[in-house]
C-alpha cells in the first residue's frame, strides 16, 4: 500500500513537471515570436535613402513614405 502511494505521489509529480515544462515552452515560443514580430516592424519603418546614402527611419504621412532625415519620397 505504501509503494503504491509513493507511485502516485511520483506519478502525480511527474506530470506537475510536465505542465510546468509545457507551459515555459508556450511561452518562450510566444516571446520569441513576439520579437520577431518587433524586429520586422523596425525592419518595416527603416528603408535605405538614396539622398542619405544609408539606412534612415521611415516616416508616413498621406499614404507615401518619406526619410525621417532629409523628406525624400520613398
Ligand atoms: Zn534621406
């Protein structure tokens, strides 16, 4: 009787484990797509200017896209 209690304590541990792994794993894939996501809207706003020569931040305004440094339409 008492190895089978000792059974489901161990059994009841392992699974408690096991939701605890599944849940950090959820949630370090959902940070990491968080970050992605991050990186690909910097990505989205930074755009190379030909007037600048070099990558500049991207600004909008009335649906066209302009250099944040020098107004160039992009
Ligand atoms: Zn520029």
């Amino acid at each position: 009787m008492t190895y089978f209690l000792i059974f489901i304590a161990l059994l009841i541990a392992f699974f408690i484990a096991l939701v605890t792994a599944f849940i950090t794993v959820i949630y370090l894939v959902c940070k990491m797509e968080l970050a992605e996501q991050e990186e690909e809207d910097q990505w989205l706003f930074k755009a190379h200017c030909f007037e600048c020569e070099i990558e500049m931040p991207v600004k909008e305004k009335n649906g066209s896209l302009y250099c944040s440094n020098c107004g160039l339409r992009h």
